[in-house]
C-alpha cells in the first residue's frame, strides 16, 4: 500500500469569514498587485456591468484589458490580482478565446462565477429619434441578439459592426453612427441616452463570467459547487469521450457543460472543457478527477468554486459524501476481518 | 411485426455516373437556380478557394453572399442552388454560425466536404517593403494564426482588424492600411502583390468547408463516407450525453467529431453536432442513427457524403456491412428453425 | 446496400389457432413421433405434475426419462416430440444439466415454460404415525427445502438420499425407510399416505420447466414472452460480460436472468445462458440479438415463447416496436431527402 | 470533507514471515481449536488429497465433515480453525452449496484457494480384472466426467451412484460392487487397487477449492492475489448486473469468475458471487468495492488471498496502484493550488 498522501487526509481549509489564503503573497511569483483587478473591456461592457456586482469592485481598482489573453496575462504577470472575462453564453455558446487561454499558459485558477442577463439598449446621442436612424453599430454577439427586433423596427438602418458594443456607444459619440447597442450602463460613460431597453430577440439572454486568479489553496465546499477542468484524451479519436464521461457518471457526479475544443494539432483532435457539480473536496468529484487523471494524457483543473445559479443540484453532495464516507468505513472494517459486524 | 418500410429494402441508388438525382429540380420547390453556386464571400475568401477545388466551380456560376445565413438562404429559397461555408477550423475550432444555422431553419443537406490548408499571404502594394508596414489588418481568425509571426516580424505595427481578408486586402489597396494578412490568391484580385506566403503560426492548419443544397435523395455509399447529425437529448443534463454515445459506440460506429451547442432555451441546454465514420446506407450507421432517434429529443439529419481527407478509417464498412448481413441472416434462419444449420 | 434478407421482412407467422406448424413432421429429420411426450421421470416427479398442467398431457403419450439428458436425447432421435425438464429453481437455482444439455449436441427448441410451486409431502405407508419415524428419504434437493422443518420435526430421524422423490417414495412403499418426502401427487401412485403436506422451508419455492422440441418456425409474439440464447465470448475473461449486457441494455431491453456456465475448455472459461424480455419477432430483441451474434463467438437461440408468470413486463413491446418502426421510417425519410417532412 | 477512517491510511501489515495474525485466538468467540482443520470428506476425497497439498496438512489435525454446511459451521462454532471445500469445477461449473453457505450464516474468509487436476482411477478389490466388471459406482459428478470412458471401456457395467467417491470405494470394499471410480489416492485407504489411472474425458478437468477461517485481518497483498465477494443489486432486475460491473470495469480490475445465485426471494431474484483479480489492499479493487457498497442493498467480502494459477494477471496491481497512488497526489496538489507544478 503506497505511502502516498492519502485523498481523505487533504485539509480542505473550513470555510470562514477569512478569506486571506486567496489573497494573499506567493512565494514562487514575484508581489502581485492583488488590489487590482481586470476585466474584458473597454470600459462599459457587459463584463464590466458582471464585476460590478462582486465585493472586488468595491475593495479593489479595476482596469480593463484589451482582450481576454491580456486580462488573463496581467493576472499571470502579477500587474492583477484576478481578472473576470466571459466564458458562456445562453445564446452564442462558449466564448472559446476565454476556454483556449485557460486550457494553454501557465495555470489560472477559477474563483468565482457570475450570471448576468443581457439585454441591449439603443444608446443614441440626446435627441435622437428612431425616425432619424440611418446607421448602427454594436459587437456581432449582439447583433446576433437583436437581429428580429431589427428586422422590426430598423429595416432599413445599415448595420456595422464594432469591436465591442462598448467601442460602439465610443462611435455613436464621436458622430460615426447614428445608434448603437450596448449595455444600459454605457449610455452614462459615453454621454449617450437609451432610446430603447431591454431589447434582447432570446428573451432571457444570460453570459457566464469567472474571476481567474493565480492559483491557490482551493476555497472549502459550499455544498453548491462547481468543479471545471479540461481533458486531453489519451486516445486521439472522440470515442475516447465515452470512457471520460464513463469516469464521471459511475460515481453520480452531474455534468453541466462539456466543449471540445480543437488542440491544435490537427483537424479531429480535441480536448475537451468540462464542468461538473461538485467541489474537488467531494469523494465523488475527487473520485471521479483521479480516474481522469489515470485515463487521459493530461488535465488541467481549473477550480472548485460556489455556483452562482439558482438552480438545484441534481446529486445531494452532502448525501453522496456520506454513503462515500460510510463505503470506506465498511473497507477498514473488512480489512480488519470485521467487515460485517455493523452492516 | 409492424408493416412498416423496413430499413433494409431501402433502395439507395448504386454509385453510377449519372448524378442527375442530385441536382435535379424538386417538386415542393419552386424552380430554383441549380447552376448557380454561392459562397461565403467576398471575392477572394478562403471559402471562395476552397470552392475552385470542386468540379461544380467549372459548370456553375458562382456569387459571394455576405454572410454564412445569407449563404444557406440563397438555397433555402432557390436563388442558389448550392451553397459553400466553412464549418471548422483545426485551429479555431468549430465555425458556430455554420453549426447553429445548420440546426435551424429550413433543412439543408451537406452533399460534399472540402478541406484546405490554411497559409497566409502578406498582402501590399506593389513597392511595399516590411520596413514601410506601420499597419496591418485581416479578419480575427487570421490574427490568431500569425500572431507568433507577428511578433517577430513586424512587432511594431498597429493591428485593426476587418470583416474578412478579403476586405482588409480591398483596404490595403484603398490605401487605409499598409497591408493584409489574406489568401495569396487575393492579390491579383485586389492588385495587390505577396509580400511574405505561408504564413501561419500553426504550421499545418486546415479549414473544413460543407457544400449545401436542398435535401434530396442521398448519394450512394462510397466506403469512405461520413455521416453528419445534430441532435436534442431528450433530458436536459449534459448526462444524457453519454446515452448518445453509446448508440454509436455499441455498434462499433466512430466518432470524427462532437460540439455542444446552446440550443436557446437557457445557460446549460444544449444540443450535439455530431460527424460519425461511415454513411447511412451502412448498416452500423443505420441503426445508430434509429438508436439516437428513439432516445432523443429531436434529431435532425445533415448527410452522408464522401470524406475528403487521407486518414484511413477506424473501422471497415465493408466488413461491418457483412457483419451486419450476416447477423441478420442468422435472424432469419433463426425464426424459420434453421439456426445454427450454416452457423 | 446488401441484399442479404431483411431482418424486417421476416414472415413470423400472425398467432392464429392453427399450431400445426409447431408438431409438422420435418423433413430433414426420419419421421417422429410428435404424440409422445417424455419428461424427467420416474413417475411421480414434481416434472411430472407441471407437464400435467398442459394440454399436451390429454393430447400425447407421456413417458418418463432417466435424466435430463435423455429426455432431450428421445427429441433429438426422434423418440418423443417434446420433453419437459426442469431449467430452475427459486432455491436451488440452475438445473445446470438442463443448461448444459441445451448448449451442446443438436440443437433443441423451447415452446413453452411452466411455474410449479413446490412443496412436499411426507408420504409414509398407511397407519404409520411421525413417532414411529425412524428414518426418512428424499431427493437430496428435497433435503435442502425440508431441513428445518425435519430439525422441528423429525430432530432424530435418520437421512439417506434416493436418487428422485419418486424413487424415494417407493424405497418407502417396499419398506427400506419410514418415510419419504415428494409430491404429495406421488402418494397415490405408490399406495402410500401423505402424513404431512404442504412442507417447504422457503415458503413460496417454485420450480421452473422448459417444453423442448426439435427446432421449427417461432411462434407469433403474444406480447408477452421471453427470448433465451446461450453466448460464448468472443474473449475469454469475463469482462467480455460488459459488452454483452450493453447490447440488450441500449435497446432498452430487460433481462429475467443470466447464468454463466463452465465451456469445459478449463476455470476460467465460461458461456453465458440469458433469458431476456420479448420476442425475437420484437425489433428491440431481434436487434439485440444481431448485435450478439455479431460480438460472440458462437451463440445459439434457444427459443421465444410466452411467459408463464403473471409479472408485468418492464417494457412494454408493443411500444417500443412502434418506437423502432418510427425510427426505420425516418431513416427512409432521410435516405428519401424528406427527412424532417413529418417529424 | 468528512472525518471518516481514509481508506488510503488502512494499515494492512506487510507481508513477513509471521502468520501469526491469522491463526491466534479471537476475543469474540469461545477458544476454538486452530490447530483442527477440517474438509469435505470422508477420507479419500479430492478434497482431502487437495488439503495434502497445504502446509496446513502437516501442522494441524485434520478431520472430515459430512457436507459443505457441516464442514463451515464446525469453523463457525470453534470446532475447527479452518475448512477446505469445492468452489468450482472446470467441468461442472460452480459448488452450489459452497456459493450458497458463503452467502448466508455468519462471515467466514477465504485465506487461501487450491488447484487440483482432476483424474479418477478404477478402484478394484485386487485380482480384479476388467472383464469381471459388472457394476460400478461413483460420485455423480465422477460419472459425469468418465461416461465417455464407460462407454468405451465397460459399455455393459452397471452404474449406480454413492454419496461420495470414496463412500464407493468403501463399498468396492465391502463387496457391493465390483469398482468405484474415485482419486488414485483412495485406494490404499480402502485396500484396493488401482487398475486404471488417469480416466478423464474432459482431459484437463481442475477443481479448486478454498480454505476458509473466520474472519481476521487481511493477508497483506503479495501482487498476484484474488478477492471475492457476493453482492444483492439494489434493484432486483438483473440490468442491475450491468451497474455492477461498470464499478469495476471503470477502475481497470478485471473479473475471474461471475455467478449468479437465487437469493431466495422468488424465481428471478438474484445475488452474484463474483472474484476479481487483485486485492482489497491494491487501490482500484478497494475504490470498485467501495463502489458497490455503495450501488448495492448488501454486500458481503468474503477475503483476498493469493492465486493458485499460474495464469498471467490481465492487470498489473503493482502499476495501477501506482497510477491511482499518482491520481491522488495530483489531487492533494490542486487542492493546495500547485497543480501542474510537477504533472
């Protein structure tokens, strides 16, 4: 029997008011700047709206990157303490930049999620009327968004697109087009105001966010977890999903998304971007992440972290904990030779 | 025993010459433009390469849309009476608009696929040197694939991105930019001249493109074929993932590819695109697909069509087929009382 | 496509009152003698009472054999045109010489199943009371059922085993014991009295037996039946079990029981003997079974027949035939281009 | 995360050449007689030719028992320290009422199972020759496996069975026959002599039996060892069958031997008796029993100890613990949030 560390024994820190394990010094990094927090700008997009809503954008100086890789890099580089970038959406699907970063460059760490609905407003300069709508701009995702009520409304507007919807309200300003769609939140910062809200053709558009930080002691299980990894297979061809899948579901642990993702070396080959109910500390996720870990070339795990939605769990951890617990508890006891005094 | 059309007597015509059956008008459609052919343009896309590589660039004539949904429209309602698009990319991965656009709407039937490797010509002026370059533009998907090359090679210049490469070439030679990452073939299209060819930090990426028309009778089997389908589980936990895979995996049927795709209805509902090895009229591939039709939600069939690339196949058609017939012949003896007279 | 003969398009008969297809004289076989039955005798065996219970017992000759074996062996020579033994028991379970008799020499057809309840009697001759008991007989099956009702009982009488109960009742009727358990039918026919009936520790034992005959066309499905086959792996280790159970699994169809079973090609090395839900008519059984046979190494179909109990199917055939039946018409609406017409 | 005892902290003892844990005197049970060993008799049967092999044989007092039952309840109640009994046959498949006393009364361990060749001699009264043949006797087992030899050799003898094969030879003895067909070794015991040796139809028949103690601490793993234990499936369908083998198919253990058993509930009610390769001391058989403690109503261990095979394992344990030894200091090191410093 190996002497290695054995699973139960790891000391998942109780979880407490102090949070300072997350934040606090490295010593294999040179001081960071965990004061400082970035986000996928410019300035006035969704993103920003998303960071908003967490306690960081109260204690912390937040500063946008200009694409996903930079906010990820300044975490990386130490420039930030942690970063928050788009990773899903109800409607276009994974933002895939977001999945290639975190599954390539040096390890980041998965602290938190946040869901926010999205809907667009039509930011106009002040006094702009529909009648008077000629041009509009916004970030394709949103165009893809507002595409019927368009077709509706704006018939005849040309559309083109801008960098983000943020960059769009910037070229509405400047006179270049007549109006564009972006978050309500915009309209201040670029001196607009919301000729239309709550335009979204889906109805309950929702984008996913999570906050990367360098990675540290993993934060204690809420009960209502996610777990998120990414998997290169062993075997090159897509059947080989069938036995990582096989890992997760012979120990009852609920998958919620699974992308593939191309690996670069080649048409067919994949790696595949997994989230899972449950925190690493749960025998059935850990279970489950050893097997992984025994049947692929290599994978990356990106935290255990409070999931942020509504919805309830479809497993019980606590109740699977248990029966866990109870199983290894009837293996001491057949060891011992007193397999069923109690069972 | 129902009277049902069984599967077997299916007549799939036999491979010949004669292709009329695919190109032939269709009675529940008005007359349409077979001779046309359209493509995710502008002129001088990579799409539009891929294109001249099939005998249908010769016989048809051909006409760029502005988009992968006005592309598929053009055959939806008869202006064309093919349709090409790009569907995935071994660097980008899946090309989502294709994949989501496929999903919906009106069926589409893929009836070929086509595969390109992508390199990236630099695009100037004639007279240009790199020296002179302080700016430099092409689509997103082209920056992500020469940004090594970038680096070291023009570090300096000032990237802004365009709709297409071949937009960002017709603005190199409006003179907005001092040049472009584009198919070398763009040049003489835009007067332009190579500065640098085969770009690409990849080395070896490759674009798969689909060619679609409107659903008709399937070609016959090749023995090297492919088979595409996009299907809805019936449950909405990404678990009943593994159910789908296990029809195709029982019958020894290969997986090429699989993407999740949100269908809409809210963070964490998706639907699979799926590629499996091998071709309807083959009976492994057959009865999966009856196995994901009685297990799913919704499944919608997008072709059998032959492969394009060199790699040999997991497994034998041929020799599945006879499996297969053998099976069913001992059935047969088997409900007569002859079972094992021959076995 | 292959010509081979389409599973679907098999003719099994519609259930009619004409059965004359089941007792016909074959040709590849010398004439028989379809009016005799034999069962697993001596007169008086529990094997005797349940072919009591069918038709056949008014409408045939009944004969007993000395064993198993032979009883299957006057089918196959043409002695007899059925045999009834017994294949299992909710006790003692297997009748493992049914089994293995069944998986080798020339193959042999079920028709039918029977459920007898099992109890016993204790048959003594005439006057004789439980005080004078000094030694009792039975099958050595019978003493495994019966033991503590003897403990209770009988604490000091002594056991020997007889060779049947029938066998046990008339050491008893020529004086060699004081008393023998067996069917309480077997009294009568060795001028013995049952002193005690009704005796059987477990309860509710039941025992089940097959009608055997030489193998012709399969009876209609009634909706209620059961498929039995014998499997030899492809491999040899027993994790070749997995796959088998897969097959009938991903069809959804049940299984009623598995015994693995010694090939006599040394430990280790096993068949394995199945009875599943539905009718080899049923498409899900039919598929299942082709799926079988095309992963084995030999398999041997040993019958579909009605049910004899009164439990209610898992599935439901009815359904999941129009399940299957719905599925092979999309297929031909896909093959046709009309794939999503009425879907 | 739980306080329960870590299955990885079990400290099962290192293998030495003290044994003393395995046969010292247990506090729960009166003192029994660990230097008596008893086996299936009566003398003169495979069984106690097969004990001979043991070094058990030559430091304890050996007796017989009348049956199976009687042999393990002389362990249960403290007459014996151990008991040898059949399990399984290569030609007769599995020793029912070794399965069946195993699964029920209290827990008894296998701490060792033996191999022995199966060949039966021809005992005669000496001066016998085999012209003066007429009757013969045996175990029905002995019959089964020498009747191509009687047909061969003594097609006019008649058979008629005793209780054991060495109750033959004591009748041989006794002038009620004129020879038995029992082990070679017989003979001298009842004074007769050998005529034929060697008689086996199936050639290389093998039985193997187990010693069995009460339970105490597991023997520590010697890398080539089997573990065995009976499972009830929660749900009584015998699809339950495919859950429990997915435990351990998914750890990579791979199975020996898998019967199934009625547990006495009713025809169609199962429990299985299944060995595995490895030991409950190797990681992924203790993570697939921990398995199905946890899918099953009841599970019973009934010991790990070394194979008697010369088989070649299919696993390596002495690798695979060493990748789940891996697997779970991967674990300790996301946790702590030094993933991939070393993966």
């Amino acid at each position: 029997m190996a002497g290695s560390a054995p699973p139960a024994a790891i000391a998942v820190p109780r979880q407490t008011g102090d949070a300072s394990h997350r934040s606090g010094p490295r010593r294999d990094v040179l001081p960071a700047h965990p004061q400082r927090c970035t986000y996928l700008g410019p300035e006035g997009t969704f993103t920003e709206a998303a960071l908003r809503t967490l306690p960081e954008a109260v204690t912390h100086e937040l500063f946008p990157s200009g694409s996903v890789a930079a906010a990820l890099d300044a975490v990386r580089n130490g420039d930030a303490g942690a970063a928050l970038v788009p990773v899903e959406n109800s409607v276009e699907g994974a933002v895939t930049a977001t999945l290639d970063e975190l599954a390539t460059g040096r390890p980041l760490t998965i602290r938190r999620e946040v869901l926010l609905p999205i809907s667009f407003a039509l930011l106009v300069r002040p006094g702009t009327t529909l009648d008077d709508v000629k041009s509009v701009t916004g970030h394709p995702v949103a165009q893809a968004q507002v595409r019927r009520w368009l077709a509706r409304h704006l018939p005849h507007a040309e559309w083109e697109s801008a960098a983000s919807n943020a960059e769009g309200a910037r070229l509405v300003r400047d006179g270049r087009f007549d109006c564009a769609f972006a978050g309500e939140f915009a309209a201040r910062l670029y001196g607009l105001e919301a000729l239309v809200t709550d335009i979204n053709d889906a109805g309950d558009a929702t984008t996913r966010f999570v906050l990367l930080e360098r990675p540290g002691r993993v934060s204690p299980p809420t009960g209502r977890d996610k777990t998120s990894v990414v998997v290169w297979p062993d075997r090159d061809e897509p059947g080989a999903l069938l036995e990582l899948l096989r890992e997760w579901a012979v120990r009852g642990v609920n998958l919620l998304r699974i992308e593939s993702r191309p690996t670069g070396e080649g048409l067919g080959r994949y790696c595949f971007s997994i989230d899972a109910e449950g925190h690493i500390g749960d025998r059935p996720v850990r279970e489950a992440l050893m097997g992984l870990h025994r049947i692929t070339r290599k994978i990356r795990f990106l935290g255990s972290y409070p999931r942020a939605d509504r919805i309830s769990s479809a497993g019980d951890p606590l109740r699977a904990n248990h029966e866990f617990a109870k199983a290894a508890a009837w293996i001491a006891r057949c060891v011992e030779g007193i397999g069923e005094v109690t069972d």
